[in-house]
C-alpha cells in the first residue's frame, strides 16, 4: 500500500523495483520531471521529525506545469461540511484502510496530509 502523500518515501525505491529508471532518465532528459523527493542519503530523521509524525506534509519538489491549480488554497470554496461528509461516506473504506482522517469541512481543522 503505497500513500502518494508519502511519494518521497518510496519513489526512488519503486523506479528501481520495476526497472523504471531509463524511463525516468529519458522523460528527464526530455526536460520533463516525473517526481523528485527532497531526500536522500544525508537526510537525518532530526530533519523530517514534523513529517515522520505527520504534523507537516513530506517534502517534494513540486512540478510547475500548465496543470498546476494550487487547488488546496480553493478548498473551502467548493468543500463544504456537507461535501466533505458525502466523499467521507462515498469513500469510507479507502480512509480507513490507508489510514486518512476525516475532516468536518471547516478550514481551521483542514490539513494537508
């Protein structure tokens, strides 16, 4: 079970897993990024504790494409309580499986996980 908020974990170990990395490379070369994790080797868990605790989202370089919206400043314009208890209820079983809190539609309590 793989989180894609938790990307940066995993990432390098699944390219190499499925032999994917000439694809990488070939994309890259292209000028494309496909994901790159802001860790590695010298990474000290001192520097991820919020992350490892899940008080802050793992860091990635974001991608800057045309299909960039930064939708999450625009969450409580289209995501209202009612809305978000619909998708809880719709989606149920992959919060509890993958481990996602519920989140009550209210903009003080939201956080990106």
């Amino acid at each position: 079970m793989l989180r894609i908020e938790e990307q940066a974990l995993w990432f390098d170990s699944f390219v190499q897993q499925y032999s994917l990395a000439g694809a990488v490379k070939t994309i890259a070369y292209q000028g494309f990024k496909i994901f790159q994790a802001d860790l590695n080797e010298s990474t000290r868990v001192r520097d991820v504790v919020q992350e490892v605790v899940g008080l802050k989202p793992w860091g990635f370089t974001r991608n800057t494409t045309s299909h960039t919206r930064n939708s999450e400043s625009l969450v409580t314009t289209y995501y209202t309580a009612a809305l978000a208890r619909k998708v809880f209820d719709l989606q149920r079983f992959d919060f509890e499986r993958f481990g996602y809190p519920a989140w009550d539609g209210r903009l003080h309590t939201f956080r990106a996980v």
